[in-house]
C-alpha cells in the first residue's frame, strides 16, 4: 500500500485539549484579520459622507491598509523568527485593538487614514507570526494539514463575511462599528493568548543579525508594487502614478535578490529560495488568490452591471463561494491523506479551472444564476483545496526556526495575490468593454482567469509527491 494510501486508511486526527484552544485562539486572529480585508469596502461610501472624503480619495482607506499590509509581511516574519513569534503576534493585536479604537472614533480623515495603516501594519506582524506559530504548534502530518485546512477555510469565509458584516453594521449602526468591532476580539485573544501559546526560542547569535539591507529593499519594493497595482487599478496600466512605479518596485525586488546572494545573515536565506516547494509552492498559491479573487470582482460587475443587482444583493450572493471554502478547507487534511498535496493541488486547480471555465456561458438574464450559484460553490471547494495544499507545500521540509520567514512569503504571496488580480481583471474588462460590451469583457477575463488557474494545476504537477 502507497503511503498516501496508507494514510488515508488511518483514522483521522483528533483535536483536543491545549491543542485545541492553541488552534481556536490562532484562528480568531486569522479570521478577524481576513474579516479586516472586507469589511469597509461596502462602508466607503458611507464614510466618505460622514468624513467629507470625496471618491478620488476614498481608495485611499483601501490602499493604506493594503501597502503595509503586503509590504511588510516578509519582514515581520523574519523578525518573527528572530525575536519571537508570541511576542509579534501580541504586540500585533495590541496594535490592531489601539488601531481600531482609533478609528472607530475618528473625526479627522488624517486620523482614519493612519489608523488603516496601522492595521495595515498589525496584519502584517500577526499573519506570519500566527501562521508560523500554529505550523510549529503542530507536527508535519495529519495534524498540521487538518489545522491549516481550518485556518484556509475560516480567512476565507472571513473575506465573504467581511462584505457582508460591513453592509449590515453600516445600515444597522454606523461604519464605525466596522472598526470598533475589532475591539472586544483582539482584547479577548490578547487575554487567553499569553496562558496558552508557548514563546518560540530565537538563535541569541542571529538577533544581532538582521538584515537591514535586505529588508529595506523588500520592504520598498513591496510598497511600490503594491501602490503601482492599487493606481492601476484605479487610473489604468499607463498611469505616470502606475507603470512607473510598478517598474520601481520590480527593480527593487531585483536588488533584493542580489543583496540576499552577498549577505552574511539574508532575510530570506537563499537555500529556502531554492526549494521547489518553497518556489513552485509559492507561485501556485499568488495565481489561486489572484484568481478567485479577482473571480469576485468580475462577478460583482456582473451582478450589478448586467443584472442590475444592489449591492448588498450581489455581496449575499456570494454566500455560496463562502460555503464552498468552508467546505473544502474543512476536506483539505482528507484530501491531502489520500491524494498526497501534488495530487491535492492538482485535483483542486482542476474543479476551479472547470467551475470558472463554466462561466463563460453567462448570460444577461437573472435566470443565469443556477449557473453562477453551484459554479461559484465548487469554484470556492477547489480554491480552498489548493491553497490548503499551497500553505502545506510552502511550509514543508522547513526547519522550525525558519518557519516564521516561509509564513512570511507564504503570508506576502496572499496579499500580492489579492491585490494584483483586480487591476488584471479591470484592465482586460475595460479594453474590451467600449468594443463588445460589459458581458463580452468579463467573459474575456473569465477567460483569461480560467487560463490562469489551469497555469497553477499545471505547475503543480512539477512538485514531488509528497506522503
């Protein structure tokens, strides 16, 4: 019997005990950080009346989040590593609580801005330090595959419950609760937290050996490809606020990669970078955030564009694609048991790339969502399956004292992933829109995002099978 197969027939694991709260209490976070993503898309504009913001200057709550967000994950996860995990991960949820008061009650735009850094900042040291944190927690197997499957299906469903909470606090109280309440969870974690999760030990000699030339040039080359996708977005690919700084940050990312070959103590060490699974890990978890969703912006157009849905409509809509994820980051461990995670990665880019590609028969009447329904449902099962897959195969093999720098990648992979795939899919809707029309533009990037899925499975395909 093959050891896939052997591991399939042995019961599942089971959670319980200190175990189980370390999991539940890592998860909170994790889903509290993935409910932050969404949560005031649905709010802005709501607060651009309550703080006199007018729309140019609205995006700027959604970019100040995501620059610091994506742009310095690499860093705290290194840091992570080298100071410990529990105390970025506690420092971190301080710093969203203080951040979240801050601008729940905010009167000024300036100060509500810098409170969206500052939770951008927040998510960018809890991410990395609690996914490391929970990858060292549990042993290679079963376990860690069954914890990090709940951890992929509950950011997930925090990024579908983000839309929706955000809508219904705003209607039923105000945007500020889209801060506030933030407050009681990280409170509560920050309690339970310190009894229970046990402080990594850094190497005493590596603490004095950050590297700062590293970091710097990761940090900025984040920052400005992060910022040159969110202007694209919004102003176009050929943007002077756009393609030149997109090219800046790809020279950066350049200089980072020479910088790590010469150091004494790289940030990132190149044998991690060396990796297949680290590399082809990686790449195949940036193409399933980017894709499903960018998946969801192209069907919210859809649905409001061409259905004429409102927007609060569309966001419940999406319940479906929440479901979905649930279910297939609660069958990842399974998954994983039987097929092994090159076979995982393999099966779950298929059902996506299928259940995408039978969105190209879209139409314009309503009667089109018996399609758009289950299509989105078993989309969201194999996403779910493949980022599972993506954080078991990008986190494998590793020793513990570098498990805080490959959830660092792993953490900025996710966040590059979901920026970029907006600004793609908006471009190719808005070059072929003006010509054929709102529906032919998003079947082309339905296209072109099926192309993109399947692009993943094939990678993955290159992947030793892993037991």
């Amino acid at each position: 019997m093959g050891s896939a197969e052997a591991r399939a027939a042995e019961p599942a694991p089971r959670l319980a005990g200190r175990t189980l709260v370390i999991l539940v209490v890592l998860l909170v976070a994790q889903f509290m950080l993935a409910v932050d993503f969404s949560i005031l898309n649905v709010a802005l504009p709501a607060i651009g009346t309550g703080m006199g913001l007018s729309i140019g200057r609205l995006q700027w709550i959604a970019t100040a989040f995501a620059l610091p967000a994506a742009g310095f994950t690499l860093l705290f996860g290194r840091v992570a590593d080298l100071f410990g995990r529990r105390r970025l991960f506690l420092l971190g949820l301080a710093l969203l609580a203080v951040a979240s008061l801050a601008g729940g009650l905010a009167t000024d735009p300036a100060v509500l801005i810098a409170a969206r850094v500052a939770q951008g900042l927040a998510t960018a040291a809890v991410t990395p330090a609690g996914l490391a944190l929970l990858t060292t927690a549990f042993p290679e197997g079963p376990l860690r595959e069954r914890a990090l499957g709940l951890n992929g299906a509950l950011m997930s469903a925090g990024f579908t419950a983000g839309a929706v909470l955000g809508g219904v606090l705003t209607d039923l109280l105000s945007w500020r609760w889209a801060f506030l309440i933030n407050v009681p969870v990280a409170l509560a974690v920050l309690l339970i937290a310190p009894r229970v999760l046990a402080e990594s030990r850094p190497d005493a000699a590596a603490r004095e050996r950050l590297d700062l030339p590293g970091a710097i040039t990761v940090t900025l080359g984040l920052l400005a490809l992060v910022l040159g996708l969110t202007e694209a977005g919004q102003y176009g690919w050929t943007h002077p606020a756009a393609l030149p700084v997109l090219l800046l940050g790809v020279a950066l990312l350049g200089a980072f990669l020479a910088v790590e070959r010469r150091a004494a103590a790289p940030l990132v060490p190149p044998a991690v970078l060396r990796r297949p699974t680290v590399r082809l890990g990686n790449l195949i978890g940036l193409l399933a955030f980017l894709t499903e969703t960018s998946l969801v912006f192209l069907l919210t157009l859809y649905l409001q564009e061409v259905l004429e849905f409102s927007a609060l409509a569309a966001g419940l809509s999406f319940g479906v694609l929440g479901l979905g994820t649930v279910l297939g980051g609660t069958l990842a461990a399974r998954v994983i048991g039987r097929l092994g995670t090159r076979g995982t990665l393999l099966a779950g880019g298929l059902v996506q790339a299928a259940a995408t590609g039978a969105l190209l028969a879209l139409g314009p009447g309503a009667g089109w969502l018996w399609l758009l329904l289950p299509a989105t449902f078993l989309g969201g099962v194999g996403n779910m399956l493949v980022i599972v897959g993506f954080m078991v195969t990008a986190t494998a093999g590793l020793p513990d004292r570098e498990q805080g720098t490959a959830a660092g990648l792993a953490t900025m992979t996710q966040q590059i992933g979901i920026t970029m795939g907006t600004p793609i899919m908006s471009a190719i809707v808005a070059g072929a829109a003006p010509a054929h029309g709102v529906l032919t533009g998003i079947a082309i990037a339905v296209l072109a995002n099926t192309v993109l899925v399947l692009v993943a499975a094939l990678a993955s395909t290159r992947l030793r099978q892993r037991s």
